[in-house]
C-alpha cells in the first residue's frame, strides 16, 4: 500500500507499484475529469484496466475536501508490477492538466473516521432488576448520508427525554446489525467499545436495525434511548 499527495505535471502521470492480488485504488480529486488506468509492466501495449469505461468508479460522496474520487476495487496478479496512469480525457480550465493536489491510495481502502447519533422511535421501561425488553434502532439512509461501509467503533449512550439524567442508568447494552451478541457497559458514562479492528472482514455494520436495552441504577422510569455510533468508512464509498 502506499498513499501519497501529488502534485501532477502536464500530461499522463505514471506510478509503478507491485500489487497483492485483492486491491483498492481510490484516487481523490477537485476536478470530475480525472480518470486512471492500469498497465501490466512488460505489457504496455494494453491496457488491464481502465476507469474511464466503468461508470461504476465515479465517486461523488464521502471524498473528504475532496469533491470527487475515482474507486475500484480490483483483483491483480499478486507479485506482479503495474503502472498506474492517472490522465484526464477532457480539458480542465483550458488545459491538459493542471498544478493541483490529489490524494492516491493503492492496497487496501483507505479509511476515514465519522459518526451518527440515532435514536429509538418508541420508549422503554427501565427498572433496577434487570435489563429492558429491546427496542429497535434503524441506522442508515441508503448511502445519502451514512456510508454504505461504515463500520462500528464504539458506541455512546444518548437520551432527549427531558428529566432523565445519565446517572440514573445502571447499566446498558447494544446489540449491532450483523450479530447476536450483546455488548454491554456497566456505566452510563462509559462507550461501549465495538471491537473494530483495522482492515478486519469481522468489524460490525453500522447500517441495519440495531437493539439496545437498559436498566436503572434505582428507581424505575421510562425514556427514550438513543446512541452514537463512531465509525470508519472507504473513501469514496
């Protein structure tokens, strides 16, 4: 893997880098015209790959100040060299190219830090003896908003009932989209960690109907139960 920020010069702006088999290029940009190819080393006369004829690789969201990202996600021979050709087909400001930053990443997703805070649409009961019945907690808009990738870190407890404060939990639980396990914290106070581990098949999903249940740390009362989730996403999406 290797990322750097490059300042291009006129023309086509060649890297050569040696791939691992699975691999995910995402090249970040200002300018909607940037397109990349890759070409075998020792077979320059074609082309293995190339994004301008992949709809599918043209990014709009999720690019950092960057305001578009051109992704793919591409199997190559592992130990083999490539080059990377970053090009554009159209002018930019009437030229071929132009002096500006860009940001490359070749290997595994690059990945950038984000958060939601959601919330129950039904209230729970909560007493000291044990923990609450479930409720549900949908988390996602279809990659409007919350990435498609997002996958969790941990988790913090939140409430917009008027009158409920932190310290009358005793103790909660969630329980992500994608598993049957519970994670628990013993402090209203305290994150619940998720586990995440980076470049990991096995993170949790963000998106999907998470379960939370709670208890009191005395007195019974009923509220409604929310969270934020800290998450990490590809760019690029």
């Amino acid at each position: 893997m290797f990322m750097t920020h490059y300042t291009p010069n006129t023309g086509e702006s060649w890297y050569r880098f040696t791939a691992g088999g699975d691999t995910v290029i995402t090249l970040m940009s200002h300018h909607p015209q940037v397109r990349f190819k890759l070409i075998e080393s020792g077979d320059s006369d074609n082309t293995y790959y190339n994004s301008i004829k992949d709809n599918t690789a043209h990014r709009r969201k999720f690019c950092l100040s960057y305001g578009y990202a051109e992704k793919k996600k591409i199997t190559l021979k592992s130990g083999t060299d490539y080059y990377m050709v970053i090009y554009t087909p159209d002018a930019i400001n009437g030229g071929e190219f132009i002096d500006d930053t860009m940001n490359l990443c070749v290997g595994k997703a690059a990945m950038a830090p984000g958060s939601v805070t959601v919330y129950s649409g039904t209230g729970i009961y909560v007493r000291q003896s044990d923990y609450s019945v479930p409720v549900d907690i949908k988390v996602g808009d279809k990659g409007n908003k919350i990435p498609l990738t997002a996958v969790a870190e941990s988790v913090s407890l939140k409430t917009t009932t008027s009158g409920i404060r932190l310290s009358m939990i005793g103790g909660w639980r969630v329980k992500a989209p994608d598993t049957n396990a519970w994670r628990t914290s013993t402090s209203s106070r305290s994150s619940i960690d998720m586990g995440y581990v980076k470049d990991s098949t096995g993170n949790h999903n963000v998106n999907g109907t998470w379960q939370i249940s709670v208890k009191a740390s005395s007195s019974s009362f009923s509220f409604i139960p929310g969270m934020t989730i800290y998450y990490y996403y590809e760019l690029g999406d």
